[in-house]
C-alpha cells in the first residue's frame, strides 16, 4: 500500500528532501539484492529507463530507475531548485512539481485562496496522475509550516483537495508549528487561520515544535562533544544525521532538526512497508488514536537518537528505551503529556524486540501516565522486524494525550493580541475570496477544539463511576 | 474426512502456520512409541484430515489463507515451502493491500461483501478437494479488523453455503494490557456475531499462553512465534487422530463432528477452553517422567480450580458436596457443562478417569455419563511420552469475557471511537445487539 507525501511550501520541501534522502538510505541498507520490493513500492516508482525518461513502470524484477511516488510544491523556485539539482535529482520529475516565483509573503490568505484558485487545475492534474500509479493508495501524508503563507494556504487547500478527490484515503499531516519567538510576525494568523483547516479536514497531525529539534540537536553535539562519548557514536545512527545517505558534506543548517522528521515519517510507515509479527498499518494508526474526530493531534517521540559504535560498551538496555520514549528530552514537541490524561497511546518498535519486552515495559510505564477513564489499557502496539540504519532497535510513541490544550491556548492568545488590533489584517483581506468571517470562524473552531480538552481535563481527577451493565432476565 | 482450515488475518495465518508445522513434525517424528503399523496408520489419518497429496509427494495443506494486506501471507507460503515437508497451496490465498485497520465494521461490511464471492470459491475448491468434508476449521485473533470483522463474516458465508457442515472457530483473546486500543469493541462484535453461525469457539487468551511460555517453557524474549507455537502444540494436541470413546480399532473419521456431539449439548454454551498437560521445554522431556495418577490428578484440579497450567494451581478449591443446593456452590469452582480428556501415549488404556465422571463437577441438567467422554491413543504425540489434553465446556472463560464486555461498554459509555465504525455502517443499535448477546451468554454461564 503506498504512502504519498506532498512537500508544501520552503519547510516542507527542506523536511521532503531530507526524507527522501533517509528512506532511500533505509531501502539501500536492507535491500540488498537490488529486486524492486513490496517495501520499495510504497515510496518509489520502479522505470524503465531505456526508452527515456517517460518508460513504463516496471512491478517486478531489478531496479532500474527509482522515482519517489510525491508532489512537490512551492510557490517560490529556491528550494525545489535545489532539490533538482542536488543529489536526489534523479528521483523526481517535472511532473512532479508546482512552482512558482514570487512566494506567499507569509500570507496565508495569498496561499490558500490565490494560489489554491490558481493552481488547482494542475494539482488536481498531477495528483491524479501519480494515484494512478498506484494500485492501492493508503495514505497521504502533508508535510509543511504552519506559520509561513504557503506551506500553511497552499498546504491546507491541498488537504482540502485530497478530501474532495479521494475522500477515503486517510490524510496524516506533518505541520511544524512556530514558536512564540517566530521572526514571521503574522504566524499566529497563519497558523490559526491552518489549524480550522487541520480541524475539519486532517485524519491525523503530527505537531512539531522547532524548540524541540532544536533541544534535540542540542543535546546530541553535547554529548559528542563532551569528549565522553563523541567518537564512539555510530554516525549514520544520529537522529539528525544525513551520513551514509545521498547528500554531499554540505549540511545546511536545518538539515539536523528536518532528518529527526524524516526520522519520525520513516519509523511511522515502517511497519506497512517491512515485515514484522505484529503489523501495524497507518490506518490502525488513525482508528486507535483518534477517538473523536477532532482530537487527532498527536506527540510523537522518537527513541534512540544515536547509537554507540563501540561493540564492547554495553548497548543500552531495551527498557532504557522505552522510558526515553516518555521523556520530555525525545518528543517533537514542547508539551508535559505525564501531567495531562493520555487518551490513547501508540508504541511502534523497530528491530529485535519481541512482545515480551514490549508487555514488560507496559506494565513498568503503565502507573506513572493518566489515562482517561474509559481507556485504562489504552495502548496501540507493533512490532516491526527492520530496525531503522544504524540501530539494533527502536521506538517511535504517538500520544493522544491533553496536554496539546496548552499549546493551542498559547496560539489562540497569540493571535488575538494581534487580532484585537486589527494588525495586518488588511494584507489578508485584500485577496479575493478572503473575508473577515473567516478569521472569526477560525478562532472559534481553535476555541471549540480548545473546549472539548477542557472537558476531557475536567475528568481526570474526578472520581472514577463505571457506567452500570446491561441487565439480562434471566 | 477431512477439515479445511481457513486462516484470518495476521494471527490467524501466523498461527496456521506454526499448527500445520506441528502437525507435520509429529508424525514425522520417531518418538511415537507404537508398533509400526499404528505409526503408519496414525500418519494416514492426520494426512487425510489435514493434507491433500500432490504429485511431488510434498503434502499439501488444506487451508485458505487470507488477509487483508499482502506481508504476512507472502511471508506465511514461502516460509511453509522452505520447510520442505510440507506447503499451502499457493492459488489457496486471498489478500489485498489495504488491510482493515484494526477496524471490525471495514473487516465486516466493506471486505467481507467486496471479496465474497472470491474468497467462497476459494474455500469451495478446497471443499471440493476433500473425499468427504469433515468441516470447517477457521483461525482468527478477535482484537483486530481483518481476522475479527473479515472473520465474522466469512463465518456467516461458511454457515450459509454449507448449512450441514461443522464449523470450529479457533479465536485467540489478545493481551488484556492493549495489543489494539479498541481490542473490546472488536472482541464484543466477533463474539456475538460469531454465536450465531458458528458451532463453537475454542479459545485461546494470550496472556495464559504468555504465562506458559514464561514460567514452563522458561523462555526469556518470549516472541509471538513462541506463543504460537505453544497454541500449536495445545491444538495438534487435540486434532491428531484419536480413537474415540466408542472405539473400534480406526482413528475417529469425524473429529470436528465427535468434538460437537461431546462438549456442545445446548446452542447456548458454545465457549470452550483448552487446557494442556505436561508443557516443558523440549531439551527437559528426556529428563522428565511423569505417571499418569500424577498428571489426571493435575487436570482435574486444574478444571475444578481455573487454573490454566499446571503450575500455581489452588489445590483449596473443592467441588461442592454432593447434595447440597445449587446456591452453596464455593467460590472460584469451575462448574463443567461438558468435558473431554484426551489421552496420548504410554499405557493409556490403563488410566482411571473416574474423578472426572463425579456429578459435583458438572451442572445438573445432563447425566454425568454425557456429560464426561475420553478419547486414549497410545500413539505418542510430539515427543511427550505422555500427554493429557482437556477440551472443556465450562465456567473457563467466564471471567474473561465478563471482563472484555465490561470494559468494551467502559468505553461505549463515552462514545469513544464509535464514529470510526458509524464510518463503515455499524451502528450503536448493533454495538448494542452484541452487548445484550453476550451479557446473555455471560447470565447462562454465571447460573451454571
């Protein structure tokens, strides 16, 4: 079943590249006879590249050409230009890509309703034509800014889009949310104007912080650096590291923080594409944590960030793992899920960890994290025989837990302190089909989402009432 | 005759997998501790049961495998093939890419309907195949989309194409710790739907086998490979041929159809349990005997006592005095509708069942005489010089279905995830069909 990933946006793009450089790494390291694979098959297009560059798609048998099944769009050249450029030009095509010159000006209303207008004919176009590839689309996955103007207008008119045209291929979302300190001065507009789209029409977001990459990057070069451990670090096992994979030296700056989300997008389509003994697809992924439809926002932490190269050090012990996964150090974003209620709980592992680990670390981790009332054994497990590059094993946990509320609150008063002052509302209203209703629809649909955390906060330390059973006549 | 297995789903084909293995491995086996001829018969009738002969001479399952997604049956065939002494059929499958994502209502309304009629012909063929068509043998986890949704329908089909035919439905209860985060929803919906096509349900919980694992067979990384192939053992413990109670010097022709008559006299009680004596790992059997007074005894306690192996077994557990009134039951007494022992190995025509024909273990309402059957074969089975197996109609999973249904309405109560099946066109009114089914189910055993 294929997974199609759609870059949107500068962001984006920068997280695609970096993802499509690690997952043809990942195919590399464990595929080593070359055939084109189930696996290869989820991301890439096998053709024939002997009749040039439009040859058929070859299903079976040797790789000849890999193509990665994906949209890029941008409404500015830079970054695709790179893209095509680099290392990974090979992979795409022209038809691939949708781009423009002159940006969104970090205006969400010039992504979402200009450029939507103007593009869609073409997306819809392209879109069609690489499902058809496909003889079985699972999954799209929106990879993107929210607080810039088109990774977030763009990004979530292409969401809307998918929902129209392929209304039962499940929707994941990636969206890098910014942070108090975000330099784009209209962020939280953009971000509160994409979160009512997120709301309505995304089956799962995965929410990413900057502050928590960046801590991550952080914590890693000290660790290298602190001289203990430095050498002994498998290089190609960073979390943020691009070693073994297609990239020249060159490392960008953000490349460290954008390789922990090719990490996440990798580890979470692991288990569909490798073979494992108990799969998890991404739709059970959707069913098990979404158990209302607007509360699909997730916290996603990654474990390990590096492994040690030193055969002689003990490797660190499985269940370490496990109890990384529930520290603050390794999520993706900035929020304190052990203080809230967990509504839901995913752990997918990776490599050689079988389910008696995994019952042994449930039942350790279990008392110390608030599930919600009717869902006391809450957990969502797979296990996954392929450990990701570099590792003998690891742990991708998704949480629905409440303790998102926080940062959407922090949004929402964000942007009202511009919104009362009516600040560069004018820049929005201005494009056609823009009006101020949807800024107040926006908002509310932020406050309602907001409510229904509250709600499910108000049970958590209220006393436990077990509805009474059905009664028989006997 | 012969049973068609039919393998739902990752587990289900996981598990399928590991059964013909074990079938195939004990009558290969050189430990079977008869004469020759018994050797050889006893191999004849488990290849009829299970195996179709091809003209390689490598047996062929009788089995269907299906799944919704493609990884795990690609896996299953190639793995049996590699094997060398045995292979599926590999027209026999059905798979697609999706999968049922864990979600009971797509298993049920969206691929059971899509793919019926291609997975009907498939199961036909391999009817087809059989000199005379003993039933139908499905395997499935109930906690998933694909074995527990998809399953429940195929059933249904099962039923309905073949209204005569016996149907066994082998269901495997996920850890109560979460495997899936709506395990009960999905075990609520595959039970009761399943009590209404299927003859009964054998049931196996992964935390008792879990625990067998950890404390008999002293495997420290216990994998699922593990866990399944100790299920195997407990089933080829109970499919390999047998001689029936009425005897005769043949191995019983008609398993599933023995099985039914013995353990499921009323539509109502169709759960039954699987207790299996001695388990130890396989390095120790040399070094280990056992006497047959020793092992009945265990198993005896074991049913009176819910104990689900033979190790912390509460011998305080008594049955109640004969004679005195249903309402002074004792606490934590397993009450039997109907049990069968099943006995492989050295000197088994010698063994005093006795114990288990006492009136106190059972419910009133059947003669202890019908109530009680033994099946003795002297054919060793899979290395254990003696081995019991207890197919029990019982109080067994009592607890653990109360259990499941009260946290499945736990959670209906909140309305949690209910879109995701509204979604697919399972509707509150049927969640709460399934619910008073079971609470019905559960209220039969409770009087027992």
């Amino acid at each position: 079943a294929v997974s199609l990933p759609f870059a949107v946006g500068q962001c984006g793009n920068q997280v695609g590249c970096r993802f499509w450089d690690l997952a043809l790494r990942e195919h590399a390291a464990v595929n080593k006879k070359g055939i084109y694979d189930e696996a290869l098959s989820s991301f890439f297009r096998n053709i024939d590249t002997r009749s040039g560059g439009n040859g058929p798609d070859i299903y079976e048998g040797k790789i000849c050409s890999l193509k990665a099944r994906a949209l890029l769009i941008d409404m500015e050249e830079g970054v695709v230009n790179e893209i095509l450029q680099g290392p990974l030009r090979d992979v795409f095509d022209s038809k691939q890509l949708i781009t423009d010159v002159s940006g969104s000006g970090n205006n969400w209303a010039v992504g979402h309703k200009l450029y939507g207008c103007q593009y869609r004919e073409n997306i819809v176009e392209k879109l069609r034509k690489t499902a058809e590839h496909c003889d079985c689309l699972q999954c799209f996955f929106i990879i993107h800014s929210m607080g810039g103007g088109t990774g977030s207008g763009l990004g979530t008119f292409v969401l809307n889009l998918l929902e129209e045209e392929f209304p039962e291929v499940y929707r994941f979302v990636t969206s890098v949310y910014p942070s108090g300190e975000d330099d784009v001065i209209t962020s939280p507009y953009n971000s509160v104007l994409a979160m009512k789209e997120l709301n309505e029409h995304a089956d799962c977001v995965l929410p990413i912080e900057n502050e928590s990459l960046f801590d991550i990057v952080n914590k890693i070069h000290q660790m290298i650096n602190s001289g203990k451990l430095g050498s002994a670090v498998k290089q190609n096992s960073l979390v943020t590291s691009s070693s073994g994979s297609a990239k020249t030296l060159q490392e960008k700056p953000f490349d460290a923080m954008n390789n922990i989300v090719a990490n996440l997008l990798l580890n979470l389509t692991s288990s569909a594409r490798f073979e494992g003994s108990l799969n998890m697809d991404l739709n059970e992924i959707s069913m098990n944590l979404v158990p209302f439809p607007r509360l699909h926002y997730l916290v996603s932490s990654l474990t390990p960030l590096y492994t040690l190269a030193d055969v002689n050090v003990p490797s660190r012990r499985l269940d370490q793992m496990f109890s990384d996964a529930f520290s603050r150090d390794h999520q993706l974003i900035q929020a304190d899920p052990k203080h809230s209620l967990y509504l839901a709980c995913a752990l997918l592992v990776r490599g050689n960890v079988q389910v008696s680990d995994l019952r042994r670390n449930i039942e350790r981790l279990k008392p110390s994290l608030p599930f919600v009332s009717w869902n006391q054994e809450g957990w969502k497990t797979g296990l996954c025989s392929v450990p990701p590059v570099g590792h003998s094993h690891s742990l991708l946990a998704l949480a629905n837990n409440t303790c998102v509320k926080p940062t959407f609150i922090e949004l929402k008063d964000r942007f009202m302190k511009l919104y009362k002052k009516k600040a560069h509302l004018h820049h929005y209203l201005q494009v056609d089909g823009m009006e101020q209703s949807c800024f107040s629809e926006a908002v509310c649909s932020l406050s309602d989402l907001i409510e229904e955390y509250n709600e499910l906060d108000a049970t958590k330390d209220g006393p436990r009432i077990d509805p009474s059973r059905l009664k028989i006549a006997v | 005759m012969s049973i068609v297995t039919v393998q739902l789903g990752q587990c289900g084909n996981q598990i399928g997998h590991e059964v013909f293995n074990a079938l195939c491995s004990d009558i290969h086996g050189t430990h079977g501790l008869c004469s020759k001829k018994e050797n050889e018969s006893y191999h004849d009738s488990c290849k009829e049961r299970f195996f179709c002969e091809e003209e390689s001479g490598v047996p062929v399952a009788r089995a269907v495998l299906v799944d919704m997604e493609p990884k795990v049956i690609s896996q299953t065939l190639s793995m049996a093939a590699r094997s060398g002494h045995w292979k599926y059929n590999h027209q026999s499958h059905f798979c697609q890419k999706q999968g049922s994502g864990n979600n009971w209502a797509s298993g049920y309304s969206v691929h059971g309907p899509r793919h019926k009629e291609t997975i009907m012909n498939l199961v036909q063929k391999e009817a087809e195949k059989c000199d005379r068509l003993g039933g139908f043998f499905t395997i499935m986890s109930m906690a998933g989309g694909t074995g527990s949704g998809l399953g429940a329908f195929v059933t249904q089909c099962l039923r309905d194409a073949f209204p005569a035919s016996f149907i066994l439905n082998h269901v495997i209860w996920p850890y109560g710790t979460g495997e899936v985060i709506v395990q009960n929803y999905n075990s609520v919906l595959t039970l009761s739907h399943l009590y209404q096509s299927s003859d009964a349900l054998l049931v196996h919980e992964n935390d008792v086998i879990h625990k067998i694992c950890a404390q008999l067979m002293n495997i420290k990384q216990i994998s699922f490979r593990d866990v399944n192939q100790v299920i195997a053992h407990q089933l080829g413990s109970v499919f390999q041929p047998t001689h029936t109670a009425g005897g005769g010097s043949g191995y019983s022709r008609n398993p599933l159809g023995d099985l039914m008559e013995t353990l499921v006299p009323h539509p109502e009680f169709k759960m039954l349990g699987l207790r299996n004596i001695p388990q130890m790992p396989e390095n120790s059997l040399a070094y280990s005997t056992f006497s047959w007074p020793g092992l009945i005894k265990h198993l005896r306690q074991m049913l009176i006592a819910n104990a689900k192996m033979e190790e912390g077994i509460d011998w305080q557990v008594r049955p109640p005095h004969p004679g005195s009134s249903i309402p002074s039951k004792p606490l934590h007494f397993n009450t039997s509708i109907a049990n069968l022992v099943i006995l492989r190995g050295k000197d088994v025509h010698g063994v005093d069942l006795g114990s288990f024909r006492d009136p106190s273990l059972y419910t009133s309402w059947l003669n202890p005489q019908d109530a009680f059957s033994a099946w003795r074969t002297p054919r060793a089975f899979n290395k254990y010089e003696k081995s019991a197996a207890l197919v029990s109609n019982s109080q067994f999973l009592l607890k653990p279905l109360d259990s499941i249904v009260g946290k499945a309405w736990n959670m209906f109560a909140s309305k949690a995830y209910i879109h995701q099946y509204t979604k697919f066109g399972i509707q509150e009114e049927d969640f709460l069909d399934s619910f008073t089914t079971l609470e019905q189910v559960i209220s039969s055993y409770t009087i027992l």
